[in-house]
C-alpha cells in the first residue's frame, strides 16, 4: 500500500502530542464534547494507542488495508466502532464529521498531496491537521514565496492553512526503511473565511501560474486564458514562485476582469 510502519513509539508520541485537543458542540445534545480526530492510515496502531490515550479527543480511524484492520480490531477492540475500512479520498466527510474534525497520520508518501487536496476541500470542517510525509514535500508546504521548492499546494494550502514544519524523522525508525527522509508538518486554519476574489478562478490561476513555473507568469497564464486582448499586468515579467497568495489573488482579480 506504500506504507512506510513507524516503530519507534517516542516519535509516535510526539507527532500525537503535536495535535491540539478541543471542544464543538454537539447538534444532537446541544453539549459540548470533545472534538472529532481522523487519523488517516493507522497501519498498526502505532499512532492510534496513543490517540485513544486522550481524553480531550474523539479517535476515529480510516484504513483501506484489509490485514491492518484485523490486526486493530484484535489489539483496540474499544477503537473498532470508530474504524472505518475503506479510501480517505472517497470519504464523505461532511456527513460522516458534520460538526468539524482535526485529521492527523502517517501519511503514504505516494497520496500525500491528495490527502491535502481532500483537506482544502473541507478546510471549513478541518481546523487542524498533523501530518507525517516525506522531508521535501513538507519542505515544499512550508516554504514562502521566493523559493524554488514553493508550488501549487503551498500557494493553495497557505491561503487557508499556516503551515509548519514540526521536526525531521530519520529513515532508521521505519520498517521498511524509505529512502528518503521524512517530517512532521502541522496545518492550522488561519482567519482567512474567504480570499477577496473568485476562489475557483484563484485555483485555476495558480494551477496555470505554475504549469511552465521556468516561464514568466505572462507566458504561463496565455497558454491557458489567452493574450487578455494585449493587456499587462505588473507580475507578467515574473515567475510563479515569486508571489505570495496576496499577489495571487490580485492577479486572480485582474484576470477575472481581463480575459476574453
């Protein structure tokens, strides 16, 4: 499944005790309880034992793999009624989580960017999120504009999400060992309810600033909007990972007003 298994407990408790605790109220008493807390991928528990520990959370579990579903019912049979078999990525995660949940993993190397790409899409739901990935895409969320690791989902992720990186995980506490290395980033909504601009038209943007990022934003916005009837604007001579998403939603603005 492209699973990396942590086995070194002391990095477990970390990453557990890097996610806050919290309250909602719930429709159905009108009380309040703990907040919901989805982990994503509990392999063998090596997270969960330590999730299930706290008493300041709800731990609700999402696995697709069939054997470690077995192994979790056998070992955490108080968890088995909130464990869910089946794909994160096709979860309905309003109806399953309507009063907000934080999601927190080890998260397969190979759907990190697609776990995050799910979390934005319920980013009203998702105050929080911790997540262990690999060094270089946490690197990339984390980075501000200027860098040449800073892309698409760091534009996209920091709009709604500050971002940071927690602490690096050598490739030795894994088994199998990965050949890379890897590291704990944490997501916190920001105040941001709604970017001053059309937030699909922000996405596309973005997207198209970045699919020739060697390129200017000039060229790279032509290939998907067209010339803007000859029209410039003062980032055209420069590239996508030079602006912040305060730069982006100004272009977004100026293209919704611009184009053909």
């Amino acid at each position: 499944m492209g699973q990396h298994f942590l086995v070194d407990l002391n990095i477990a408790r970390k990453i557990c005790d890097s996610l806050s605790g919290g309250e909602v109220v719930d429709t159905a008493t009108g009380k309040s309880r703990p907040i919901d807390v989805l982990e994503v991928g509990c392999g063998m528990g090596v997270l969960t034992q330590f999730l299930l520990q706290r008493n300041d959370v709800v731990t609700w579990g999402a696995e697709i793999d069939t054997e470690s579903v077995e192994y979790l019912h056998a070992h955490y049979p108080q968890f088995t009624p909130r464990l869910m078999e089946g794909d994160f990525l096709k979860m309905d995660l309003r109806s399953l989580f309507p009063e907000g949940f934080k999601v927190i993993g080890n998260f397969p190397y190979n759907i990190s960017s697609q776990i995050f790409f799910k979390v934005l899409e319920n980013r009203d739901l998702i105050p929080e999120c911790v997540g262990m990935i690999q060094k270089e895409v946490a690197v990339r969320l984390a980075e501000p504009p200027g860098s040449k690791e800073y892309g698409i989902l760091s534009v996209l992720l920091q709009a709604w999400y500050d971002i940071e990186y927690l602490f690096t995980v050598g490739e030795k506490v894994f088994n199998p060992p990965p050949k890379v290395k890897s590291a704990v980033i944490r997501l916190k909504r920001n105040g941001v309810q709604k970017l001053d601009c059309d937030e699909q038209l922000f996405v596309k943007v973005v997207k198209a600033s970045f699919g020739q990022r060697r390129k200017m934003i000039r060229n790279s916005l032509k290939s998907v909007f067209g010339d803007f009837g000859g029209a410039e604007h003062e980032f055209f001579t420069q590239r996508a990972e030079q602006l912040s998403v305060a730069d982006f939603v100004n272009l977004t603005n100026w293209v919704a007003e611009h184009r053909q």
